[in-house]
C-alpha cells in the first residue's frame, strides 16, 4: 500500500462532513475508512511511474525501429 497517499485523505473531516448531512457517526466512520481503502489502493507511487514511463519508452524505440525497417523495405521495392 502507498502510504505517502494516505495523506491527501482525511477520514476525520470526511466523516464529519457526512454527519452534517445526516448519516450516523459508524455509518460515515465506515464510509470515509472504506474510501480511503479505495483511493490509496488506486494510486500510483512514483516507483509504478518510472516503471510504466520505462517500458512506454521501450515500445516506442522498438516501434520506431520496426517502422524504420518498414519504410526502408518499402523503398527497396520502388521502381
């Protein structure tokens, strides 16, 4: 789990928030834990970042290179 993220949610005003609006104090308590949950289990660290930057960076080298051998290989075949 990215604990860095957990940071940007805060349970506690969450939870309040939806007191104000009427849930119960175990019915926000457990909506603002299990969201938390959900969004720090969907975000990215910089680790998954740099990976998926790496292997972008792969593929568009290799597909240059196959396009590069295309056109040349096409050429050849020119009149």
């Amino acid at each position: 789990m990215n604990t860095h993220a957990m940071n940007f949610f805060d349970t506690l005003e969450y939870a309040k928030h939806l007191m104000k609006g009427g849930f119960s104090q175990i019915q926000a308590e457990t909506l603002a834990q299990e969201n938390k949950e959900i969004f720090n289990s969907n975000l990215a660290s910089k680790k998954d970042l740099a990976e998926t930057k790496a292997e972008i960076i792969k593929w568009v080298v290799g597909l240059m290179f196959a396009q590069s051998a295309l056109i040349i290989s096409a050429i050849k075949f020119l009149p």
